[in-house]
C-alpha cells in the first residue's frame, strides 16, 4: 500500500525526476514526487537521505567500552539516582562534567542511569532537573568530579573511585 498525496499528481506520473542540475549535485536520484515505496525503503533504493528521515548522528567521542563496563558494575545493574532496576534501551550513561565543559570518560565522572538520553528517566534529572548541583549528579566547570561527592538512591553520599567502586563522603555543606 502506498502513501497517500494532498495534492494532484503532477503531469508525468509519481516518479517524476527532478531537474538534472539538482540530480548532478546530489549522490543519487532525487524525485520530486511521491513514491509508492516507505521512506526508509525509498531513501536506501534513492541513495539519499529524505527530508522525513532524520540521521542519527553518532557519538563523536564515545565512552570505551572498559569504563562503561566499570561504570555498569559498579552500579550493579540498578539506577544510581532512582534504584530501579535499569533494562537495555532505558539505561545511559550521564557525564557528570558536561563533555562541552571538559569531562572526561573517567567512571569517577559517569553515573549509571534511567532514561535512553537526556530527555527522560533520571537521565532528564540529573541534567536538567532542579537540585542537580547539590545532588552532585551534575558538577560545575570549574569542579573535578573526583572530590565532588555523590548522593545516591541509597540516600548515601559517596565519592566515585577511580577503581570503579564507592568511597564514603561525609554529606556537602
């Protein structure tokens, strides 16, 4: 079954190709009209990327694959803000120190949590919510991440090692 069009077809079918100018600037053809194909299928077939289908953009720099095996260790499968057992496709990775402030992919900087990305679970909280700072799930620019305490869903305070471990921390002031 194929998509369905507001408007009259044009003079010369649904797969009318656009001008040879445009064709010549592009990887492959381009159509100006509907096609009777899914976008997905019609962007691989076209070679081109549709104007409906977003790319995914991949991580420039991500986090190695030994940190974030420590980073999921440590947290022992369980959300480190919230506690609640963290499943494949709602479980990430959060900076502590935003990478555009300089964090590094250190675990003393990673917390495992909720959320498939920043725009929900715990992941939302400790980047955008209120009392992140305090919470040390979120450390200002100027901060190391090392000596910048942590309070987790345990209600403890805590000091993320270097090893991929817990150090007790007395509560910030």
């Amino acid at each position: 079954m194929g998509l369905q069009r507001r408007t009259p077809m044009p003079r010369g079918g649904p797969l009318r190709q656009i001008s040879a100018k445009k064709a010549a600037q592009s990887d492959g053809p381009l159509w100006s009209t509907l096609t009777h194909v899914p976008f997905t299928t019609a962007a691989r077939t076209a070679g081109t990327q549709l104007a409906r289908e977003r790319p995914r953009r991949p991580t420039a720099d991500p986090v190695p694959r030994e940190v974030r095996t420590a980073v999921h260790a440590r947290s022992g499968g369980r959300c480190e803000i919230c506690g609640i057992p963290l499943q494949a496709g709602w479980r990430s990775i959060q900076h502590r120190k935003r990478r555009s402030q300089g964090g590094p992919h250190d675990v003393t900087n990673l917390l495992d949590v909720c959320g498939p990305n920043a725009s929900a679970g715990c992941h939302f909280r400790a980047d955008a919510g209120m009392g992140r700072h305090s919470m040390g799930w979120q450390v200002a620019r100027e901060f190391d991440p090392a000596v910048v305490p942590v309070l987790l869903a345990d209600r403890r305070w805590v000091l993320l090692t270097a090893d991929g471990g817990y150090e007790a921390a007395p509560m910030p002031p």
